[in-house]
C-alpha cells in the first residue's frame, strides 16, 4: 500500500491544527509576553529539529536515500543549534538577539523549503518507520512557529533594558 496519500492527510491535518491552537490560544498568549520573550517562545519549537537526525539511523528510517537524509540531518541540526542561540541571545537581551533570530528563522525556512519538495520527489513516505511522526507531526509545527517568528521579528519591536530579566 502506497503511504503517501495517508503521510499527506496527516501532514495537513497537523498543519491546519497547529496553525488553529497558535491562532486561538498562543497569539493571544504571546500579547501578554515583553517582544523579546515572546519571540523566543515562538522559536523553541526549533529546538526539537534535532529529531531530523533519525533520519540517517537505518532502524528509523530504512532505505532511506542519503542524497535526502545527509543535507536534511544537517539542516535540521543547523536550525536547532541556532534556535538554542536565538532562545538564549532572547532571554539575556544580547545586542545580537534579533540578528540571531532572524538568521535562524530563515535558515530554518529555507531548509525546510529545501526539504520538503526534495521528500514528495523521493517518496520519503514510505522509507518512514519510526520516524513517521518527525514530518508528519513535527514539520508542520516548524512551519507555524517560522510563520509566527517571521511576524513577530517584521513588527520590529524590541524589549528595553528595564525589563530584561536579571
């Protein structure tokens, strides 16, 4: 049985309930957070790009093309490391902060711009096991949280001084 018409149900629905619960329930949220803090909010799921890393353990996700899962792997990582600076530089209010935050919003973004027609080319689908619910869950997640950076660092607003965190 072919797993991509079941990976795309999934992928959109997951899309469609991520960018629902942001709309509904972490936008409103965020208002109540200094700029700074809540862009950090809104880039943490980055973190969890790591996971992408599974793609090049065989168990995990069989067969699949190294031309795919190398360049992948690496962006995914790449993207957390960065999203783990962006998180701290945030919080402890560096003068790089925004710099930083932007470089790995579009560094994420681009990668998954990469990716994503790279895996419907290849049918990453069905080299999935373990691994089904990276893409599935997790990707689309990615997409809402660069979607929700991309409006906050375009409001421009900045935290001040007097209210970093101590």
């Amino acid at each position: 049985m072919n797993p991509a018409p079941f990976f795309v149900f999934q992928f959109v629905w997951f899309l469609i309930s991520w960018t629902a619960l942001a709309a509904l329930f972490v936008a409103p949220a965020l208002r109540r957070y200094a700029a700074d803090d809540a862009l950090a909010i809104c880039i943490a799921p980055q973190l969890f790009r790591v996971l992408g890393v599974g793609l090049l353990v065989s168990n995990l996700a069989p067969g699949m093309p190294r031309s795919f899962a190398i360049p992948t792997a690496a962006g995914d990582s790449l993207t957390a490391f960065l999203a783990l600076l962006s998180v701290i530089a945030l919080r402890r209010r560096w003068p790089a902060r925004r710099k930083l935050a932007w470089t790995c919003n579009i560094v994420g973004t681009a990668d998954l711009l990469i990716a994503l027609p790279h895996a419907a080319a290849i049918g990453s689908a069905q080299f999935l096991t373990a691994q089904w619910y990276v893409p599935a869950l997790g990707v689309p997640l990615m997409l809402v949280s660069h979607a929700m950076t991309f409006r906050l660092l375009a409001a421009g607003h900045t935290t001040d001084a007097a209210t970093a965190p101590g």
